[in-house]
C-alpha cells in the first residue's frame, strides 16, 4: 500500500470520528451551544481543555524551534505552560463562579461599562482571528505534505470540516470532538518519539533517551548533536545563547498573554460548579503535561537525525547528494515538493551544504571545504511531522502523524470559533444591539459569525499579513495588554471601577500595537516598519515580541490610577467581587 493511502486512511478515519461525534452531540440550546449545558464531567473537560490548548503551534512550532534554537528556545515551554497554570490557579475558578458564557460578559458585569465589554471584545476578535489564521495555514500544510494537493485547497479542507461540526453542535459537539481529537494528537506525538528514541539509544522512553549513549558509539545524544552543531558553526544545542532580558520578557509575554486567552478560558464555564473548574485545570495540566515534557526530546532527536541524515560521516565525510534524487532520502523530496524544504548548490558540487555561515567557525570550515554558503533551508515546523520519515519509520506512523498534526490544528480553530461567534452573537448582537433576539435566532446569528470568521481566516491563511507572518507577538500581545489585567483586577480588587479598567485596557493595547508595528509594519499604510528589527533600534534593547508583558504593566498601573482619581465601584459591586473570591462572605456570585 503506498504511503499516501496510508495517510489518507489514518486522515478519513479521524474526520469520520470527529463527524459522528458531532451527530451524536448536537446542541438544543443556547446554554448547549455556549457552554455545553454546563455539564460537563471534570476529566472530560481537562481533556478538552488539553485539546484546545495544544494548538499547531504547540504540536508542529514548539518543538521544531527548540530543535533550531536549543535551551534558548525554552521561553515558549516555560512561558505557554507557566501561562496555563496562571490561568488555571488565578482566572479559571473565579470566573466559572461568576458563572457568565463570555469574558466580555464578565468585563461588563463586573465594570458596569458597557464601552469596557466593547473593548473586550475588540481584543477577543483580534487575538482570536490572529490564532485562527496559524491554525488555517497550518492545516494547509499538513495537507499539502500528507494528502498531495495545494496548501489553499488544504486550507478549504480544514475549513469546512471545522465548520461542519462547530456549527452543528457548538460548544456541546466542540467539547467532546476536542476530546477525541487530543487523544488523536497526543497518541500522535509519543508515538513516533518511543520508536526514534529506541532505535537510537535502545531506550523506549523519549525523556530518558535524549540523555542516553547512542548505541554502539559510547557517547551521549546531546553530546553527539554539541559537538556536530559546533563543528558546522552552530551554537551548541544546550548553550544559552539567549539574551537575558528579551528571554524573560518573552517568557513573562507568553505566560500572561496565554492566561488572558479567551478560546481556552470559556471552557471552564462548561463544567457544572467551581470545584469542578479546579479538578478540571489539574486534569488538564497532566494531560497538557505529556507532550511539554516529551517536546525536548522530540526536538533534539529530531536535530540530530537531520544533521547525521545530511553527514552520515561527520562534517568531513561523505554528504548525501542533491542534485540526484536518487541519491538523496525520499523524505527530502517530499517536502521540496511542499515548500518547506530549499537547498541551492551554490559552489556546483552536487552535494548539500548545510551549516552556519555567519560564524566564524561555519567560515573556516567552509573555507577548509571549499564551500561557498550554506544551501539548505528547513522550515522549523517540518521537525516534528518528518521526524518518523526521516528516522525511517513504518509508513502507519507517518500517516499517524498527518492525522495528529491536522487534529491539533483543528481542535484549537474550533475553540476559537467558538469564542469569536459567542462574542458576536451573544455580547454584540443580544446584548448591544438587539436584546429582544430570540434564542433560535442569537444561535442562527453564532453560525453565521463562524461561516463568516471561517471565510476570513482561510482567506488570510492563503494570503498572511505582514504580522501573521512574522510573529505571533500580536495575539499575545493583545492577551497580555488588555484581557489578562482586566480579568485579574477584576477578580482580586474591589477598587478597580469601569473608568480604570477602560484607561487600562486603551493605554496597554496602545503600548503594545503601536511598539509591535513600529519594527513589524505598519500593514494596513505602508507595509514597512518604521524602524529595522534589530536590537540597536529597539528601545531600551527590548524585542517587540516582549513588549506585552509592558503592556499589562501599565495596564495596571493605569487602571489603578485612573480608579484611584474617580468614585469608587457601587457597593453591591464590591460585594459581589468578595463573593466570587471567597466561599463565604458577602451573599453568593452570579450563577447562570
């Protein structure tokens, strides 16, 4: 059976399971399509929650940029995790106490600002919609690669069996559709880590193996991937070579802009009582937990087979050929085909020339070798998805792969969905607009908002803007800067009144947009940035995919401010701030 049946197999499978589950889970309800009725078992939800997580970026970026970036690159593993635990500890328990279907919902209830909840859902829409076009794109990709058409025929796949079964259940269809799609996708990722790690080292568990001897060679993995890393100019993998401020900064952006996201915060209100909320945010970090921990493994094996797949030999050996294809492995050509893979024969040796040529140690070997550049190109996200082709796994675990990358991808562009159409029909719609809609009607109006927000994001996954592009700083940074801050205060003072947090929330995304698009582009006017994106021009030596966490400083600082000059909350306010903050106190939260 050829390789692609396989993928297309595993591929149809999975879609087959995530349709029939959204047949059997159609929602009656708004309280259904919002939140799942509400009732929701605790480790179901962790698992879902888990599912909507672990979006392509963790599944196909994460571990493909610790591969190139080493130790440095553990500012995304400590950041996206550290953020879910302030999310589950600070956020998640006291909002599901509150007991209302959206974040906006919260902002205004708590703010009395109806201008607040309009903010609110500004930057949902933005960070959402920013997400959403990762997802899109990566989905194309995936599809690209594994099923052989284009990326926007890909993208228009992806789409439409998204569409399907988000609009046809909603949230209740979206929760138990993540949970069958996390165990796709983690099944996915450790799979294919046992067998490499085995193979390599004669141990089955990933974790233990990245610090194992390679078989037969007496010396460690990592040992062996410093030292041939070094020897083509590379930083070593387990070097920090980070700069110590930007490597906090982005740290500090990543936890709290992932605590201030919308698409995973709406999923504890689907569980029936606070308590629940707590066991389910535990539930969710174990399972959470299996793919961050094995993610370091993954990214070094899969570093190392590539540089020993390039020079079986050592650096001074015999290199694959490039130029024949039959002298080069079948997994190169695969991703040729797809994009993400370029080499260039640039001193016409036919051979591929792979290391750092902007060192002065890539220079000398060069110079040493007759060599006139480098001529390889690897996109960070293959690492993970050609890791068992090119470790020469059995076909079945590729297109095991396919079907998990395409479930992460999913999972999280349904959740986003969900938080953009609850944010449309149910805060813009019911509750600004038209308060008399009917509940057939705000449900008709949240499919919409999904066909329509689908429409938009594979249109701009087949045609990215600038930012979407170059970084995801904007959506973490919108998080950081305006959701994030807002939920805490909102949550642990009684001070804090409408007027601070709208200050807060204006003053923080300013910050954070007008800095990001100094050094990435002014898209919408120019299309250049103002100034280059080096560290001689950014202020203060600060990287503009750190300036969020600046952003939620003074959001704070503002808020507290501004709420400190003016009158403070109604005293039924603050009351109702205690109740949601303590099990007794000043009479019970809100509970819909």
């Amino acid at each position: 059976m050829s390789q692609f049946a396989v993928n297309l197999i595993f591929i149809g499978l999975s879609f087959a399971l995530y349709i029939g589950i959204a047949l059997w889970s159609r929602a009656g309800s708004t309280k259904e399509f919002y939140v799942a009725g509400g009732g929701i078992h605790p480790i179901t939800n962790g698992v879902a929650v888990a599912g909507d997580w672990m979006s392509a970026a963790s599944f196909l970026s994460m571990a493909g940029m610790v591969a190139f970036m080493g130790y440095s690159g553990s500012a995304f593993l400590m950041g996206w995790t550290g953020g879910y635990i302030l999310l589950a500890m600070l956020l998640a328990p006291y909002l599901r106490k509150f007991g209302k279907y959206t974040v906006p919902s919260f902002v205004e209830d708590r703010y009395q600002s109806k201008p607040a909840r309009m903010i609110a859902v500004v930057s949902l829409l933005c960070i959402s919609l920013t997400y959403m076009i990762g997802q899109m794109t990566g989905s194309g990709v995936v599809f690209a690669r594994f099923l052989e058409v284009s990326v926007d025929a890909g993208i228009w796949i992806a789409a439409g069996i998204t569409f399907f079964y988000a609009v046809l259940g909603g949230m209740k269809s979206v929760t138990y559709t993540q949970v069958a799609q996390y165990c796709v996708l983690i099944v996915a990722f450790l799979v294919p880590p046992i067998f490499i790690s085995f193979q390599m080292t004669g141990n089955p568990v990933p974790q233990l193996g990245m610090i194992s001897e390679v078989s037969g060679e007496g010396v460690h993995v990592l040992t062996k991937l410093n030292s041939i890393l070094s020897d083509l100019g590379f930083a070593e993998y387990t070097a920090y070579a980070a700069d110590p401020l930007n490597h906090f900064l982005l740290t500090a952006t990543l936890m709290v802009g992932t605590a201030g996201l919308p698409h995973v915060i709406i999923r504890f209100f689907t569980v029936p009582k606070v308590a629940d909320a707590r066991w389910s945010a535990g539930w969710a970090l174990v399972f959470i937990a299996l793919l961050y921990l094995t993610a370091p493994a993954v990214a070094s094996m899969a570093r190392l087979n590539l540089m020993t797949t390039i020079y079986p030999e050592g650096t001074s050996g015999e290199q694959i050929l490039a130029l024949e294809e039959s002298k080069h492995p079948e997994w190169m050509d695969n991703w040729i085909k797809a994009g993400l893979l370029k080499y260039e024969d640039k001193n016409g040796d036919g051979r591929i020339q792979y290391y750092n040529d902007a060192s002065e140690k890539g220079k000398a070997v060069a110079e040493a070798n007759g060599w006139a550049g480098n001529e390889l190109t690897v996109n960070n996200d293959i690492m993970v998805i050609a890791n068992p082709e090119i470790a020469n796994l059995p076909g079945w675990t590729i297109g095991l792969m396919a079907a998990g990358a395409i479930a992460a991808a999913l999972s999280t562009a349904a959740g986003l969905l969900m938080a953009i159409s609850s944010a449309v029909s149910h805060d813009i719609v019911k509750v600004t607009l038209k308060p008399d809609l009917s509940e057939k009607g705000e449900m008709n109006v949240a499919r919409v908002a999904m066909l329509a927000t689908l429409g938009v994001s594979a249109y701009l996954g087949m045609n990215p803007p600038g930012f979407a592009a170059q970084t995801v700083a904007l959506a973490f940074g919108l998080a950081a800067s305006t959701l994030f801050p807002a939920l805490m205060m909102g949550i642990f003072s009684q001070r804090i009144n409408g007027k601070g947090a709208i200050a807060g929330m204006l003053a923080g995304i300013t910050l954070t947009l007008v800095y990001i698009f100094m050094f990435k582009g002014w898209l919408f006017i120019s299309g250049t940035a103002n100034f280059p994106d080096t560290k001689e021009y950014w202020f203060f030596g600060v990287n503009p995919l750190g300036i969020g966490f600046f952003g939620a400083i003074v959001n704070f600082i503002v808020a507290y401010a501004v709420s400190l000059a003016t009158e403070p909350p109604p005293q039924e306010i603050q009351d109702l701030v205690e109740s949601v903050r303590y099990p007794k106190g000043a009479g019970a939260a809100i509970d819909h």
